[in-house]
C-alpha cells in the first residue's frame, strides 16, 4: 500500500541540525495493523504525520497506493489523503461548534458529496457506532470516550483506505481505552490498514506489527 | 455547505456573547454614525442642485474695498440691477430677485405671520419648484395675484382648493390665489411658503432705483450655451457705469456666482468666494471616515483576535479535507455576514436616532431606501469591511500546516500584536484629539457667553410694528407706561439682536476720502433708546424728538465710530451723505454694546439716527420688573390688542434671541461632544477584546509567574502597562494635531480664547483613566485565574 524509502527529516537550530527522521525505510502492505513505538521525542508522530501527508520531509521517496508522493504538488497531495486516508488524534480535535452529526458530516462536505446521500451515509455511521442518541449533542458534553469514538467515525465517514491515529487512547481511562483498541481491532479484521503510534505496550500488541523508533531511526522491523 | 458555515457562524457568535456583542455593536455605531453624517452631507451637497436649470443658474454678487482696504464680497444687489441685465445683454434669458417679508396674512377668521418673498415673473421659470396647480407662466403677473406653498394653502383654507380664493395681506390689499406650489424641499436654501409679485412691492412704495442701495438677491438665468466668463466681464462695471458722473460715485464691481456653489462657497476672502459651509461639510466628511476606520480597526482587532481560538477549527478542517479557497470562502464570508449583520442594524439605529439628530442639525433629513448611492455605498462598505477584517483568519491561518495549527505552533507568531498596537495607537489618537476639541469648544461658547454685550439683556422685549401700530405708538407707549407695564418705550430702526443695515459714505468736518469708505451699522430710535436698552451713555445725551423738535436728524454714535472717525470732540459734530444736503448732528456717545456676534473682537462704528432717515418697524419695551414677566407680558399684550385688534402681538425676549447668536457654535460643541464619546466609546471596546487577547494569548506566562510566587497586582500592573504606554503614545501624536485644528478652529473667531495646557493635560488624563478601567478589568482576571488551571490546558 504504501512504501517509504530513506526518509530523512530535520531542523536547523543555528547551525546545528537535529534529525528528526533519519533513514527510515517501510513498506506497509494492505491490511495491516501497525503500532509504532518508542520514547518521547523518538520521532513517532512525525512518521505518522509524513505518512499522512500532513508534514513535509526534507529527503527520500514516499509511494503511497503507487504515487510518487515526494513528486506531487501541495494539491494533489491533499486530494490524495483527502479520498485514502483518516486520521484520529489523542486530542480527537473534534469541532466544538459542531453537533457530533456534524463533526462525522464535516469530510463528506469537502469531498462535495450530495447532502441527501451525506445524511444516508452519517446515519450508517452513527447507526454502526451505536451513537444515534447522541447526534444533536456537543463535544463538550460528552466523555472522553465518547468524543474519541465519533474522531474514529469521522475519521471513517469518507471510506479511507488507511487509518492513521496519533495515542489515540492517550487522554482516556484504561476501560475506555480499552474499547477503542477493540474497535480498531474489529475495523481491522474488516480490513482496514491502520498504523497507531502508542506509548503503551499493551496497546502496541493489537497491531500485527510493531516498529520501534529511536531518535528518528527504526531499530527492528 | 453554506448552511454548515452559517451554523457554525451563529454558535459561534451566540457562545462568545459578550464578544460578539462588542464587535458587531461597535461596528454598527461605526456604521450608523457614518451614515447619520453621509445622509448630513448628502442634503448640504445636494443644496438647490435639483433646479432642472442648475448649470445655467447664477447668484449675483457685489465686490468693493472697505475703508481698511480690505475687498469684500456680498450677494446683496440693487433692485434695478435685474431689469437692467435682462434689457441690455441678450445672453440674459431669465432674471429675478428675491426679497423675503412677513406679513399678516388672513382668509376668514384665520389670521396667520408667515415669511413669503417678493420675487420676478421669472422666478418660476428660473427654479424648479413644482407647482400642484397653476402655470409657471402666468401665475405671478399683476400687482396682487399670489402663489401658497401647499402647507400655508392647507392651513389657510383647510381642503377646499386654494386657487381664486382672496387672502388678505398684511390687512391692507386682497391677492388672488392663482397658484399651489409643492412644499419647498429640505434641500433647498429659499425660505418661503408664499410668493408676491413684485410689482406689489412696486405698489408699496418699497421699489427703488439707485444703484447704491444693496438690498435684494438677483438670479440670473444664462442663455444655453451662454459663457459665464464672457457674460462676467461684460457685467463687471455695470454699477460704475450706471453711477459714473454722480456724487456718490460707485467703484463696486459685480460678479456671477453659479448656483451649484451658491450655498457652499458663500464666504468670502479677499473679494473670492473661497470657502464657507464646504469646510464643514469637508470637515464632517473626515471625522466621518475616521468613525468607519475606527469601527473598522475595531471590527478587525476583535475578529483576528478571536481567529485564533479558532486556529484548531481551521487544522482540523485541513486535516479532513478542506482545501485553503474553501476556508478562506468560509472566513471571508462569515465576517461579511457579520457586517452585514451589523449593517442592518445601523439601519435600525439611524432610524430610531434620526430624529433627535435632524432636531441637532436643524434639518430634516430622511433614509431614501430608493437611493442606489446609498445602497451602493453601503455595499461597498460592507464588503470592504468583512473582507478586511476577515482577510486574517482567512489567508494567514488557512495557510498554515495544518499540523503546526494543531499543535499551537503559529502562536509564536505574535507577529501581529504590533500592527494592531498600531491600531489602537490611531484610535486613540482620534479620541484624544476629540476630547480635546470638545472642552476647546465648550470653552470658546463659554467665553463668548460670558462677555458683557453691553447692554441690559433681562426683562427687555421687542416687537415688529404691523397694522396699526405706527399709527397709535403715541398712545400705546403712553398706556404701556402709565399702566406700569414698561418702565420705558422706544421706536427704533431694528431689534437691539440683529444687524439690519449699514451705511458707508459720509462726510464731515476734517475727514478725508478714505473716512467715506468707513462702514457704520444703522440703528434707530425716537427717544428713550439709552433708557430702554440700559446702554451707558459716554458723553452728550439720548436721542429724544419730543423734548428737542431738530432731533428728527439727531444721530447717537457709539465708541467705536469715534475711534474710527479719530474725532477728538464729538458732541455737535454734523455729519452727511456724500452728495446729500441732509445734515446730521451728533447729541451723544453711546458705549459699545453687541448686535453682531459675540465672537467678533472688534465692535463695529455704528450710528443710530433719529426718526428722520429710517422707517421704523420695532417698538422696545424696558418691562417693569416689579411685576411677574407673565403678567408684564400679558399687559404689553393687552395694549398691543386693544390698538392694532387686527393682529396677534408676538413678542421677542432680547436674551432669546440674543441666545441664537450661540446656536451655530453650540451645535458645533454638541457635535464634537457626540463624536469624541462615540469615538471613545469604539476604541474602548477594541483596547477591550485587544486586553482579552492579550491576556489570553499570556496566559502561560501569567501561570508560570504566579507559580514563582508573583502577585495579582503585579501581574495587572504587567498586563496594562503596554497599554497605557499605546495611549501615551496617542497622547504624544494627538496633542500637536489638536492644537493646529484648534487654532485653525479658533482662528474663525476673533473673540477668541487661548489654548492652554491644563486642557491637553486633562484630555490625557481622561483616556489614562478610559484606557485603564476598560484594560484592567481583563489584566485582574487573568491575574487572579488558577496557574494549575492555565497551565494545564497548554
């Protein structure tokens, strides 16, 4: 699915560079369910971050679904994640000004998707979540959980190929957490490809695979 | 989509109340204050501009040196100037002269003083005021046909049609109604609700032809085609002309004046008429785009500030897809339909205010919805304003990574604090220049109301004579006395308030050619004048015709005259006209008093004649002030009716109308007060969401120093001391352009004050204080909030 090869991302600090990723080689095939871990500041949001296009890299190629990635323009790249990827975040960076309906509704309106067939498709959404009951509310009225599961819907809503989320579990109690990890575990049974950064060994062992990152380097595969 | 962005427009408006409440209000005072203003300028431009003939229409004007040498300029002409211009130059295709009278004018039991003109047959034909009934070409033919505006024909004869019905005037000769004229419209500078023609005034008596007898406007009507220029140099030595040879020999030039500059450049300077009523209009226009840049700056400082909050909003949207044209769609159009928004509610505000405001500006100004200026105007506003303010969320955060959004990392970029310092810095500029006018001004009325004008302004009534006065004054003034009503009585030439006429080319014992061009103001009175008036007396006695019978030709001059004749010895003096053989003696020196206007320094010389020159038309009663003014009142009225029952006494108090003198300069003063708290008030709200964010976008900082152990009022002393320092700043930049605009200002007065320094001190004292309340109410909550709190959330 996607295949990145001698990645190198860094920051200048007077005349000083600090690397960030370094040398950073992995192929991620369909399917999978990828942990990355490692210590803070070892680079693992910033993998998951260049993977989502989200965030430039100074070196390498990146080949996303057989697209040069380091070749595409700003545009392309974010029609690209736009249509293949979902992101879920520790913070679930969820619209606060918006009803939960809304919040899963928001990325359909950017793929200008008819609002007819957007609302078949959020009440699919809530309907598999189990969250109809709570459409009309805010972010701010919901738990932690709860506000994590409709970032996992929205994230969904527009069919990605690739999950991505960054500690998703990070913010929530044990029990709560525990339920997202089974939810992911379920989408990828479904056969989603996801790739979690995590800073839980428990965690990590959801996924099929886990990747260790120190100081921008992999230290097994 | 669009339904997605209003929703989240309104909740975000409705979750931020006190926010949104000060940005869109502010904004909207902005608005409605610029439109109050633009609607004022509308009507002052538009002034006689609606005459279907306007380019072709000029006012006649007169030029000549005074005894200083200085040249002057005026629209008053001699009466024959007109029939002269239409006989002898073909260019001429219309002329008219106006002349405003009030006369009694009655029809049935209704008796009603109304203001009406004396005009040409032409007048009609010359402007564009639409008649309800009747043909502008015939209507005014004949000694006593007449033509009502629609108002006075409804209050004359109530529904019934007006034309053929008789109404009296002045309870002398009948005139046939023979025409119904629309109500004159705001923007016009006639006054009038009734025209006579002017071969009535022929009938009267009151028509003269010397061409030194400067008494009536004259409006030309130019051929089409006709040069201005051309027709001006023809014109410009018509009075010289007409005078060379005689006596009184005129070196007075005239000119043309279009009608479209008629009502703003009616000042003049040095013989040009160079300025007058545009420098107020200019001036309005001004302060009128500083209130929209203010509310504007406001509008923007508010909205950026609170961008920021929304700078996770914008990540977030990136994050699921949002391309930048969609966000900058999204950010552009909410802060327009917040200007609109506040628009509609100027509007409101502007309805609701405009008449209190028409009642400041003596006007009667309305919204007309059906102007496209104005709906072009507002649309360009409101686009201009919403694009501004919304330009920085909308291309700067819509720029950003949408990872750096995410993670704060553009709040570093504290990049824009300056230029908005630099804002608050302009408004508060403005502010403290409008403070400062506005105590400069105050004191200036003040000072002018405070000064002695001379005479004995309480308990001194005056009143026009009409009917039958003149013919009973003898034995009106002598029951007004013996009833103890009055304590004194005199005839005389004008109200003691008003300046009526002048009089330049005398000669007398010793004086020289250049004395004949010495302007002395005319008054008059038959005896009692210094007793009514309670003027002081310098020298000599009072006029008084029944106890010395050669008095007819006496004349009192006041102390200015004599300085300006440098006569050593007044009293006996015999002074006359130019070419004239009527003599007339000085009995007596009267102290300066004030007939102009307070603010004039220098006391006009001024003669005040015996009955012998003038037809007098004023009776001044000195009221006892034994009795109740009420009841002194009543009397005078009583007597006034039982010898002239045909009309209704109307009486003036002189410290009335002397208090009109102010009435300019005091809507000047209310004005400026007006705007400096509404300036105020705008750059308040903004110093206060520019505290807020401030204090917000600090709040670590704020944390992390009360966790070392720093204390509330140290903190709020950090906080506002920034802005203190921008109204410092302001202070620094305002004070010297307040002192240039007042000086400017203080220049127009010759009785003046000086500008001291106590009043920029204060006016920079009043915004410390304006600038620390409004900053300090947000530097103290910050301070006091929980550091566990604000710095978790980072």
């Amino acid at each position: 699915m996607l295949e990145l090869k001698g990645i190198y991302k860094w920051v200048n600090t007077g005349n000083h560079r600090t690397f960030l990723l370094k040398d950073v080689d992995l192929s991620v095939k369909a399917g999978e369910f990828i942990s990355i871990m490692g210590p803070s500041g070892s680079g693992k949001s910033t993998l998951l971050n260049v993977i989502g296009m989200l965030d430039e890299f100074n070196e390498g190629e990146y080949n996303f679904l057989n697209e040069p990635v380091h070749k595409l323009k700003e545009k392309q790249r974010s029609a690209l994640y736009k249509q293949y990827i979902g992101f879920v975040f520790q913070a679930y960076h969820l619209i606060d000004e918006l009803t939960v309906y809304e919040n899963i509704e928001t990325p359909l309106i950017y793929q200008n998707i008819k609002s007819s067939d957007r609302k078949a498709i959020v009440a699919d959404m809530l309907d598999r979540f189990q969250i109809v009951g709570k459409k009309d509310l805010f972010p701010t009225q919901l738990s932690g959980g709860q506000q994590q599961l409709v970032g996992i819907a929205r994230a969904l809503i527009a069919n990605p190929k690739l999950l991505l989320a960054d500690e998703p579990t990070g913010n929530l109690n044990s029990k709560q957490g525990e339920e997202i990890m089974n939810l992911f575990k379920q989408l990828n049974h479904e056969g989603m490809t996801i790739i979690q950064v995590t800073h839980s060994e428990k965690n990590a062992a959801y996924g099929s695979h886990i990747i260790n990152l120190l100081d921008g380097m992999i230290q097994n595969n | 989509m669009f339904r997605n962005y209003l929703k989240i427009t309104f909740r975000g408006l409705w979750k931020n109340k006190v926010f949104s409440a000060i940005n869109i209000s502010g904004l909207a005072i902005g608005m409605s204050s610029a439109l109050l203003i633009f609607l004022w300028m509308q009507n002052e431009w538009s002034m006689d501009r609606f005459h279907k003939n306007e380019k072709r229409i000029y006012l006649m004007y007169n030029r000549d040196k005074d005894s200083r040498g200085e040249t002057w300029a005026w629209p008053n002409t001699p009466k024959i100037l007109a029939s002269t211009l239409k006989k002898d130059y073909p260019e001429v295709e219309d002329v008219t002269r106006f002349n405003n009278i009030t006369f009694l004018l009655s029809a049935g039991e209704k008796k009603l003083n109304k203001r009406g003109a004396f005009v040409d047959s032409g007048f009609l034909n010359i402007f564009s005021f639409p008649l309800l009934e009747g043909s502008p070409k015939n209507i005014l033919k004949g000694s006593y046909s007449m033509v009502l505006t629609e108002k006075l024909a409804k209050a004359l004869f109530g529904n019934e049609d007006a034309v053929g019905k008789i109404v009296r005037v002045d309870s002398v000769n009948n005139c046939t109604v023979t025409g119904v004229l629309k109500d004159l419209p705001g923007n016009t500078q006639f006054d009038f609700e009734y025209l006579l023609p002017w071969d009535y005034m022929h009938k009267l008596g009151w028509d003269d032809e010397n061409w030194d007898n400067n008494s009536v406007k004259t409006y030309v009507l130019l051929k089409q085609g006709a040069s201005a220029s051309e027709f001006d140099s023809k014109i410009k030595d018509i009075t010289i002309n007409h005078t060379k040879g005689s006596p009184a020999a005129s070196t007075t030039e005239v000119f043309t004046q279009p009608l479209s500059r008629a009502y703003l450049y009616a000042k003049s300077g040095n013989g040009k008429l160079v300025g007058g009523q545009i420098v107020t209009v200019r001036l309005f226009g001004i302060i009128a785009a500083f209130i929209l840049l203010i509310a504007c700056i406001n509008f923007m400082n508010l909205s950026t500030a609170r961008s920021e909050k929304r700078a996770k909003e914008v990540g977030i949207r990136k994050v699921v897809g949002a391309q930048k044209y969609s966000l900058v769609f999204q950010f552009l159009g909410e802060s327009i339909l917040i200007s609109v928004l506040a628009f509609v509610i100027a509007l409101f505000i502007v309805q609701i205010s405009l008449g209190s405001f028409n009642q400041l500006v003596g006007k009667q100004l309305s919204i007309d919805y059906t102007n496209p200026l104005l709906w072009t105007f507002s649309l360009l506003f409101i686009l201009f304003t919403g694009a501004l303010a919304g330009s920085y969320p909308a291309f700067y955060l819509s720029a950003f990574r949408p990872v750096k959004v995410l993670k704060g990392a553009f709040k570093k970029a504290n990049a824009l604090i300056t230029p908005r310092k630099a804002l608050v810095t302009v408004q508060f500029t403005f502010a403290i220049i409008l403070i400062i006018s506005t105590i400069i001004v105050a004191r200036q009325i003040n000072y002018g109301a405070e000064r002695q004008s001379g005479y004995n302004q309480n308990n001194l009534v005056y009143l026009f004579t009409q009917g039958d006065v003149d013919k009973h004054y003898q034995a009106i003034k002598n029951e007004l006395l013996s009833s103890g009503v009055a304590l004194s009585v005199t005839h005389s030439a004008n109200p003691i308030t008003q300046r009526w006429g002048d009089s330049w080319g005398f000669q007398w014992k010793g004086s020289t050619k250049a004395d004949e061009k010495i302007d002395f103001l005319r008054m008059g009175s038959d005896a009692g004048f210094v007793k009514t008036m309670g003027l002081k007396l310098v020298e000599g006695r009072d006029i008084d015709i029944y106890n010395y019978p050669t008095d007819s030709n006496a004349i009192l001059l006041n102390e200015a005259a004599v300085r300006a004749m440098h006569v050593k010895d007044p009293i006996g003096l015999t002074m006359h006209y130019t070419g004239d053989t009527n003599m007339f003696h000085v009995v007596g020196v009267i102290h300066d008093f004030i007939i102009e206007s307070p603010f004039q320094k220098e006391i006009s010389p001024m003669i005040v004649f015996g009955p012998g020159l003038d037809y007098f038309q004023v009776v001044h009663i000195r009221l006892n002030p034994e009795k109740p003014a009420s009841a002194a009142i009543a009397g005078v009225q009583e007597i006034f009716k039982k010898y002239n029952p045909m009309y209704p006494p109307e009486y003036v108090f002189a410290d009335e109308s002397y208090a009109k003198k102010f009435k300019e300069s005091e809507r000047t003063g209310t004005l400026a007060a007006l705007f400096a708290g509404l300036t105020i008030f705008i750059s308040c709200m903004g110093l206060f969401g520019l505290a807020t964010y401030m204090a917000e976008s600090r709040i670590k900082e704020i944390g992390v120093r009360k966790v070392l152990g720093a204390s509330v009022i140290g903190i709020t002393s950090l906080l506002s001391r920034d802005f203190l320092k921008l109204v410092l700043v302001s202070f620094v930049i305002a004070a010297p352009i307040a002192w240039w605009a007042m000086s400017k200002w203080l220049d127009s007065y010759t009785y003046r004050i000086q500008m001291e320094w106590w009043v920029f001190l204060f006016a920079g004292i009043i915004s410390l204080i304006i600038a620390m309340v409004t900053v300090s109410f947000q530097a103290i909550r910050a301070a006091i909030a929980n550091p566990v709190k604000s710095l978790r959330t980072e």
